[in-house]
C-alpha cells in the first residue's frame, strides 16, 4: 500500500508514529511542570477538556488535509484552494508550519541535548569514566553543542531512511520501549516513602483555580504543543495515511495514547518530587510553589536518583533515556515536515535534503546555545506561544471557511462510509468553522494581555 512518495505500512505504523510526535518532552517534562504551577489535579482537569474538545478537533482537521492532499503541507493545502488569493493563504499556512516546525526543532535539540547528557552522566559513573560523568552535566556551551549535535544527528538519520524505514520503523522500536521504562519508574517511585503524598498533591484537584486565565491559557497551550498542532507535522502525517484508513478514530486513538502518557508521566514526576522531598531535597521555590521547569528534572531529580545511591545510577539513566527516546520520536516529525517540502516541491533527494535542512537547523541551535539565556525562552516563546497558535487557527479557518463541505465529507468517508450520520460529523464541521477558530483567537489575545 504505500505509495511511490512513501507511506505508512499499516495501521499501527501510523498510530506510534503519530503518538511518537505527540508525545515528547512536552509529556514528560512539560506536562508535570505545568501541573506542579498550575494548581495540581485542576490543571489536569482542565487540560482534558481542552485536549479533547479543542485540540483533537484541529487535530483531526489536520490529519484530513494531508490525507486528502497526499503531499506536504503547502501542496496539500493549495489542492483545497480554488482562487489565487486562496492558494496565496495556502502558501503562508503551509510554509509558516515548516517554519514553525524548524523553529521549535532548533530549541527542542538542545533540550534533547541535555537529556542525552542526562543519561550519559550515569552511564559513564557505572564504567568508571568520572571526568566524563562530571563533564557531561556541566552546563558548558561544549557540552551543549555536542549533545545538541548528536541528537541531530540521531534524527537526520532517520528521516534520511524516508517514511516506512525511517519513521515508523524507529517508531515502532523506540515506542513501546518508552512507555515501558515509564511504567517501570512509575511502579517504583510509587513503592518509596513520600510517593503517596506526592500522588494526592497531583490527583486532588483545588477547583477555586480552574478558571483562572493563567491556567486556562497554559492548558490550552500544552494541549497544542503536545498533538504537535499548527507546524505542518500532522498534515504530512496524515498524508502517509492509507485512504482505506477511519481518520476519526485514529486521531481519537492518538489523542488518547498523547493525553494518556502527559497523566502517566505526572504520575511518576510528581510522586518522585515529594519522595525527594521525603529524602531532604527541596522542593518548593521561596514562593511556595512546586519547583517546575529545568530545576525539576536536572536538580531535584538527579539529587532523588543520587540519594538512592548504586540502584538510582540505574534509575537515572533509564529517565533520562526515556526522556531522550521520547524527545527523538517528536524530533524526527519536526524535520519530516521541511524535508517532505524539500523533496516534492524542489525535487531534492530525501537524503540530501534531511542532511541539509538537519545542518541548517543544527547551526540554528548552535546560534541559540551562544546566548542561551536569552535565545532559547525567546524562540520557545516565539514557536509555541505565538506560531502554534495562529497557524493551527489559520488552518481550522482554511478547513471551515474555504475547502468544501462536499470534498471533507468525501474525505472523512473514506475508510469510514456511516460518518455522514454520526456525532462526529453533526458537530466537527461547526466546531472547526466557528469554535476552534474563536477559541484559539480568544486566548491567544488574551495572552498578549490585550484585555
Ligand atoms: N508534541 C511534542 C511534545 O510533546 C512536541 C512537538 C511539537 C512535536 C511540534 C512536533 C511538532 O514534546
């Protein structure tokens, strides 16, 4: 089934790839860090809603061009238009994804970076390498130039292999790894002394926070960043998908799996938090909030594994190891989106084009490592809070407003003839054409502050 340009060979191809996007750091770093600020099981609360009534409607949104247009984003989006203003908008959502997308690669492989650096931190203590355990943790612009250069390497490498032996196939492999090491962690942070604590600070929801703007606007952001949303990722995924495929169900069971490992990793990251604590570790900022963002997992976390003393060696690694393989899943789709433009719209061939869009983002990482304190909160702010956002609400305006509720019904049926009498299809259509749209551009304008 897979065609000349590539495809996935199957059905759980697809699914670990896609879930290989969704979930990364975003998960397991991202998620718990937000939950930990943002008022514990409230955010969790709220993030559900979100991820499931806004995001899995731009998901899918997502999903069905690609699949319609069987080509990168750009090309796919412009078969939908008609008139030349049309496939101008076209261009502008399309490319603004790639650029999104190689925006959030070259801060997300210095992130990576630092995991991989995590794991060989260990490692290298378990075979006696001590200046190089030392070395590997030591903040030095070094150090981060060459994890951050290994990382990409690891992920030009894949996409160089295309689709089927690149993509799903690594994905296929590194998945289940994943998720199994996180269940391991999880079972046994869970059986030390301060876990349970841990557990009711992030099950028990403190409601009086649930409305405020701040978490709403922080849910919904985490909700987009998580399913990749609005970087032209799910768009060229969707295009790999067989045409014999039900979408609806798919991107229900990859919304599912994302939402399902961000809770699971809050269960691990949030219980080892207050087991550190159990252990003399602090863990809450002067303010009095859950220490969150680099602090948790290369502080706090580490001073957990080292207090365990011989077994936390092998602890640590296998986090950060998670960590690094879940980060690797995402990064090869965010390369994946330029490249597939590359090779169809400039004929160039996938492993030249992987290797050079690779060193172009790499020197772009390098740029941000050489004033780190500055670049990498501005272009992760730039990307995430300002990119996602306008491009995923562009491409539910283009989805509602231009492309023909004929085609998308066509489309939707393919691999799913009863679609036309089912919720989905009374409610999608309406949602992509007025509620997504307002509701991304309501709490995008309010975390400009504007009102
Ligand atoms: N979804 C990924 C995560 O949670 C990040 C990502 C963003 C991947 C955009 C691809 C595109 O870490």
């Amino acid at each position: 089934m897979a065609t000349a340009r590539g495809g996935f060979s199957s059905r759980l191809g697809f699914i670990l790839a896609a879930a290989g996007s969704a979930v990364g750091l975003g998960n397991i770093w991202g998620f718990p860090t937000q939950t930990a600020t943002n008022g514990g099981a409230a955010f969790v609360l709220v993030y559900l809603i979100l991820a499931f009534c806004l995001a899995y409607p731009a998901f899918m949104a997502e999903l069905l061009i690609g699949r319609y247009g069987q080509a990168n984003a750009v090309t796919s989006l412009q078969k939908m238009s008609r008139t030349a203003w049309q496939k101008n908008f076209a261009f502008i959502v399309g490319f603004g994804g790639i650029i999104c997308a190689a925006l959030i690669l070259s801060f997300y492989g210095i992130l990576a970076g630092w995991m991989m650096s995590y794991a060989v931190q260990p490692a290298a203590q378990l075979i006696g390498m001590e200046s190089l355990s030392v070395w590997a943790i030591s903040d030095s612009t070094a150090r981060n130039v060459i994890f951050t250069t290994l990382f990409m390497v690891l992920t030009v490498l894949i996409i160089r292999k295309g689709v089927e032996q690149g993509i799903e196939t690594w994905s296929k492999r590194l998945m289940p790894l994943m998720i199994g090491l996180l269940v391991i962690l999880i079972v046994y942070v869970l059986t030390l002394d301060g876990a349970m604590e841990g557990l009711s600070a992030y099950l028990k929801p403190d409601l009086s926070r649930i409305f405020e703007p701040e978490l709403l606007i922080s849910a919904l952001g985490q909700a987009f960043f998580s399913l990749s949303l609005g970087t032209s990722v799910m768009v060229i995924y969707g295009s790999y998908i067989a045409k014999k495929e039900n979408l609806v169900t798919l991107g229900a069971q990859v919304t599912l799996i994302d939402v399902s490992i961000a809770f699971l990793a809050g269960l691990l990251i949030i219980p080892a938090m207050y087991v550190a604590q159990s252990q003399g570790v602090a863990i809450f900022a002067g303010d009095g909030s859950l220490i969150s963002g680099p602090g948790m997992v290369f502080d706090v976390l580490p001073k957990l594994f080292d207090g365990m003393g011989f077994i936390g060696l092998f602890i640590g690694l296998a986090f950060f190891i998670l960590m690094s393989l879940a980060a690797l899943t995402s990064s090869i789709s965010m390369l994946e989106g330029p490249v597939s433009y590359a090779v169809e719209r400039h004929n160039i061939a996938r492993p030249k084009a992987a290797t050079i869009i690779g060193l172009v983002i790499l020197l772009m990482s390098i740029g941000i490592i050489s004033n780190i304190d500055v670049m990498l909160d501005g272009v992760a702010t730039l990307a995430t809070e300002y990119g996602q956002p306008i491009i995923a609400m562009l491409v539910c305006v283009f989805v509602g407003w231009i492309w023909h509720r004929n085609e998308i019904l066509n489309e939707i049926k393919s691999g799913n003839e009863n679609v036309e009498a089912s919720l989905f299809w009374n409610l999608w259509p309406w949602y992509t054409k007025f509620v997504c749209p307002l509701a991304i551009a309501m709490v995008f304008i309010h975390s400009l502050k504007l009102f």
